[in-house]
C-alpha cells in the first residue's frame, strides 16, 4: 500500500504544501483530520480500542472514527472515506459540530469534528481498530478514567460536552445527547 500525502498547513489551516504521512509525523507538522462521534439511535457512543500497530496513541481507547485528511480531498469527504473504511458504514449522515487544533507533542492537526447516528453494521478495519462497543455517557466516562485514551480524543469529547450540551464530562445525564 502506498503511503498517502496529506496537507501540511499553516497555523491558520491554510495549505502549504503536500507531504508524506510520515513526514508529517517525524518533522511534527501541522496537517488537517476529520474525525465523528459515531452514537447509535439509543444514544450510546462508539467505543474502540485502537490497534497495537497505529504510529499514535496505539492499544488506546477512543471514541472517535477518523484520520487525516488525504491531499485532494475536503474535510467532509475525508470524514465519509474513514467511516467507512474504519468501521464499514457505507452510507452515514454527518452533523459537523465544530474545528479544533490540538498541538500536543508528536500530534498536531487541526480536527473538524462531526457526529452520526448508524444503526448499521459495523465491521471494524483490523488494521486500525482491535474492538469496540457502544456504550453509554455512563459507561464512557468510566472508562476514561481508568483506562488508556486518546489525549487528544479526551479533549476534544470534553469540548463536545460542555459547548453542546453545557454539561462537563461530570455529568452523566444522557438525555440532552440530541439536541446538537
């Protein structure tokens, strides 16, 4: 498989250039992602673990679907291709909710955020994830707090929380998931 070229942009997500994947990773470069909260109809989130192979965060946990956004394509088709390549959903309905830059340590992107309702089957890309299950607001932030996530997931979830929902990660109602 051929290493794809992704965007390398400035500090304001305008394009520089195009560079290699692993250029990105070895010189810390700023690039662009897409990433989505995948909820099933009764409101539960996606939950994965990552696969043991991934150059970031490998045999984390995490709760978004997504990567970088391949040199030639949008943020929404980046969005749709990972989805779909991730965990097999062919046809999903996107709701992007906000973008966000994260500059930490090897990691740094700037993430356009999206969530989806699948009711679907889900066939997880072995390459990418080891397993995963829906879960509840509940049961997530458990999770998080006694097992390996994402940094940048965490982060970005916490965002989602308290600027749709104006509810910190401490809140475990799970009856306003829909309003954004």
């Amino acid at each position: 498989m051929n290493e794809e070229n992704l965007y390398h942009v400035d500090e304001n997500d305008v394009e520089i250039g195009k560079v290699l994947k692993s250029e990105i990773r070895k010189n810390k470069l700023l690039s662009r992602s897409s990433i989505v909260l995948v909820f099933n109809p009764k409101g539960e989130i996606l939950v994965h673990k990552r696969a043991e192979t991934k150059d970031l965060f490998p045999d984390y946990y995490d709760m978004f679907i997504g990567g970088g956004v391949t040199y030639g394509e949008s943020y929404d088709e980046a969005a749709i291709r990972e989805t779909k390549e991730e965990i097999g959903a062919a046809k999903v309905q996107l709701v992007f909710l906000f973008k966000y830059k994260y500059d930490q340590g090897d990691n740094k992107s700037f993430f356009q955020v999206y969530k989806s309702v699948y009711s679907g089957a889900i066939n997880f890309q072995k390459e990418e994830i080891e397993s995963g299950e829906f879960v509840s607001i509940e049961e997530l932030q458990k999770m998080i707090k006694e097992e390996k996530f994402c940094t940048d997931s965490v982060e970005m979830f916490e965002k989602y929380l308290k600027e749709y929902y104006g509810k910190s990660n401490k809140d475990s109602t799970a009856t306003w998931l829909w309003r954004a």
